[in-house]
C-alpha cells in the first residue's frame, strides 16, 4: 500500500469521524429543547440558525469525506474552509479533527 493511500484513508476517517461528531453536536442542541417559543425568545433567532446551519455543514462534512460520484474536490482549502464553518456553527471538537485532516492533505501536497 502505498503512502498517498494511507493518508487517504486516515484522512477519510478524520473527516467522517468529524461529521458524525458535529451532526450530534447539532441534533443534540435540538433535541434537549422542550420549548421552541422559549429557547427562540432567550437565545434568539440567530441561535436557531446556527444550529440549522451546523446540521447542513456537518452533512456536507460528511457528503464530502464519502463522495459518491467525487461532487466535491477533496482539497485541503475545502478542509479549511469546513473547519471553519464547523468551529463556528457547532463546535471546536469535530472542527479540530477536520482541521487535523486538512493538514494531512497540506503535508501530502508538499
């Protein structure tokens, strides 16, 4: 086996591992609310978005790690721009294992 192709795969698995991570993070923040009217009157409509917004980046997290038919390039700048969103939009732990990804995918290029 070569090299490239078990940074590949431990890439894959970084970025999977991740998605499935942040897509929790974000259902969780869902789920533990009992009152939509409440939640949205204290924290504010900004926080509903964010949380929708995390559910969609950590299914494109996700979409991108698997690629069926290769619709994303798989590019350390995609990386990049993925942990941002994800450090912003849910949280700095699965953002940190992409980020460590995007590294992986730097390092192979040089």
């Amino acid at each position: 086996m070569e090299r490239s192709d078990i940074y590949r795969k431990v890439m894959r698995i970084l970025v999977i591992f991740g998605g499935v991570i942040g897509f929790l993070y974000a259902f969780l923040r869902i789920y533990n609310v009992e009152d939509v009217s409440q939640w949205i009157q204290y924290k504010g409509i900004v926080s509903v978005i964010i949380v929708n917004c995390g559910l969609l980046v950590a299914s494109f997290t996700i979409v991108t790690a698997l690629k069926p038919g290769n619709p994303i390039p798989w590019h350390w700048i995609t990386l990049a721009i993925l942990t941002a969103l994800t450090a912003i939009s849910i949280h700095p732990i699965p953002a940190f294992l992409i980020f460590i990804a995007g590294i992986l995918e730097l390092a192979k290029e040089l």
